[in-house]
C-alpha cells in the first residue's frame, strides 16, 4: 500500500511539529512493508531523511493554510498514486477526493475564536476564522478515521462537530526522547547571553491567548514579592504574541523574567534538566507535552487544571485554577518550598512518563493504515 503522509510541518520545536517527527520517525522502526510518500517542503527538507528504502521524500513547497494549499496540493498528491493519505492536521484540502485518515490535535477555534488570538485585522479574521471551520468540519465528516492525541479531544469533537465516537481513535504522544545526558551539555553561553543567573521556573511554549502567559506574569508580580530570588524563563520562538508580551512586562515594570526566546533540542535539554520547576499555566490543550518533557528530566510540575491535562498529567501534576494569579503563584510557592511534595511528583512524573511511547502511538497508527489496506 503506498501511503502519504503530509510531512510539511516536521520539525521541532512545537507541538504539531514534533508530532509529525517522531510518528515519521517511529513508523520507519514498525513498518517495513508499506510504502511512504512523504510530502515535504524545502525549509523543513532536511529536517528528515529516510533511513529504509520504503520511505520516499517528495517536494511539496506549498505553505500552510494557504490557496495554493487548497488547489495544488490536491494534484502533487494525486500524481503519487496515493492509496491513503494522512493528514496529521485538520487543514485537509477542500477539493481532495482520495481516502485520507485525519489527526485532530484540538478544537481551540471553537473555544477561544478571538481577533486578538491573529495578526489580522477583525474583519479578515472573521473570515479566515469561517474557512478554518469549514475545512476542518470537512475533513472531520469525509476521514475514513480520525485520529486524537487525548480522550478529551475526542468528546470535543464529538460535542462539537457532532462526530461518531466510534471514528475516532485516541493515539497518546510521549516525550520526546533523550539523545544525550543533558549534564554534560555545555550551555552557559546560552544562560549567559540571555542573563538567566538565578535558579529558575520554567515554561516552554507559544504566547497565545489561550496559553494565559498574561496571568502567569500576574501570578511572578505576586510571588515576587516573597521570593525574589528565582528567575521566570520564558522559552518560545519570537514572534508577535511573545513581543506583545514583552512590552506589556516591561511596561509593567515585572523582574526577573527572561524572554529566552527559541531553544534548540539539544540546549532545550539542559534547561529542561536545570530548573526547579515547570509551570504551565494553559487554558486550553490538545495533549499537553512540555509538561511531560519536564517531568523526563526530573522536575516537579505545576499545572493548569483545565481541558485535557488532568488526563494526561494525572496525579504527577500540583495543580491550580489558571484564572486566578494568586492561586498559580501559591502553587509555584508550595512546589519550590516543600521537599516531601517536590519529591513525590517527581517519582510520580518519572513512572507516568514511562507509560506514554511513541512506539505505541505509531504502531497504533499503523494499524489504522491496515485497516484500508488494499
């Protein structure tokens, strides 16, 4: 069977982007049979390259969400002679015809539909806004499958897209995996050029509305005037949202936190395993992985208790009401200060990481293949 796989956002760095990794990645491990068509772009064309004979790179520079997206990309697929094609994000071209599994990692249009959220002015994104719903509603009702990353995607898609519950299968992500030990990674470069010189919290993620950044700075203001001696590190690609952040903290006049900006894997390792806490403080996810990067390398979380991750997190997680800043700062405060608890979420970090792996997500995901096998 030849199989195509929409690989046009593989890459680290965020979310969706390492989701495309390692299933590409894992499936050459599970699958030596199929064939793979791998549609791939010019800027991430180096991000992967095949290491069995099955798997086959293509071009395909067309850009996400774009017209181009809609009308081209439709015919490079068609011209491989795909027999299933998985689209690992709901941008699933209008005009195409052919059998396609789809993952929906979230509904967060639904839930956070805000101008603010976008570059674009109120009346262009209105519009955009409508196009992204009816893709996706397409996608969802047209998918022979549609894979989630999390039971709590799954009843959202359910509720809101009025899908059968029996189409759907829950394939949950892992961390991503330790290529090397992060103490013997030499990193003070980066701290150093970036003034990060205190023991610091962590977060590591986009600036979207929805990621609540705003009341994590108003949550430092409070915990601040207690403990001024940790640093709160920001790391994420710069962009907009960041940069508005940015001006807003400093107009604030709030210390002591640090735009660190993009990190590389391997830098992102050893600032994972440096820190004395992981705070995330979402309004919204799909999955939820940075939180289980952290738990990897040893350090204690604190979480948001909303959507998907008390699922994902568990009982490894302290967790807060994330429109509340005194509450996310009470939270960083107890998880810096008490042993007993900082040691128990480790352990417990440390065992449920262990029961998330990316070699199940793609043989889970392989299995779907098969059930279209021609």
């Amino acid at each position: 069977m030849r199989i195509g796989i929409d690989a046009r956002m593989l890459g680290s760095g965020f979310g969706l982007a390492r989701y495309v990794q390692q299933l590409v990645k894992h499936l050459e491990k599970v699958d030596l049979k199929n064939q793979y068509i791998l549609f791939m772009r010019q800027a991430n064309w180096d991000e992967f390259e095949p290491a069995n004979p099955n798997f086959k790179k293509v071009p395909a520079d067309i850009p996400w969400y774009s017209w181009a997206e809609q009308i081209k990309l439709p015919g490079l697929i068609k011209k491989q002679k795909i027999d299933l094609m998985h689209f690992p994000h709901w941008n699933v071209p209008l005009l195409y015809s052919g059998k396609f599994i789809v993952t929906i990692h979230d509904l967060i249009m639904y839930h956070f539909p805000r101008a603010e959220a976008s570059t674009l002015g109120p009346f262009t994104y209105w519009i955009k806004d409508r196009l992204h719903r009816l893709i996706i509603n397409n996608a969802a009702h047209n998918a022979k499958n549609i894979i989630t990353t999390s039971k709590f995607t799954k009843e959202d898609l359910c509720k809101n897209l009025n899908i059968d519950e029996k189409k759907i299968v829950i394939t949950y992500q892992a961390p991503f995996p330790k290529n090397i030990e992060p103490t013997i990674i030499n990193i003070r470069s980066f701290f150093a050029d970036r003034g990060i010189d205190k023991n610091y919290v962590l977060y590591v993620g986009a600036a979207y509305p929805h990621k609540n950044l705003e009341n994590l700075i108003k949550a430092w203001q409070i915990f601040q005037k207690s403990y001024d001696d940790y640093q709160l590190v920001l790391i994420g690609r710069d962009d907009f949202f960041y940069r508005r952040l940015q001006a807003q903290t400093n107009k604030a006049q709030v210390k002591n936190i640090i735009f660190a900006g993009f990190a590389p894997d391997n830098d992102l390792e050893a600032i994972y395993h440096h820190a004395s806490l992981y705070i995330f403080p979402s309004l919204y996810e799909g999955f939820g992985l940075p939180p289980l990067e952290a738990m990897a390398y040893n350090v204690p979380v604190a979480s948001s208790d909303r959507s998907c991750l008390p699922e994902i997190l568990q009982d490894a997680a302290y967790y807060f009401n994330p429109e509340k800043p005194q509450e996310i700062s009470d939270a960083m405060q107890h998880l810096l200060i008490d042993k007993n608890l900082r040691q128990r979420l480790i352990e417990r970090g440390q065992k449920l990481c262990t029961s998330y792996s990316w070699d199940q997500l793609a043989q889970k995901t392989l299995d779907i293949y098969q059930n279209y096998q021609y």
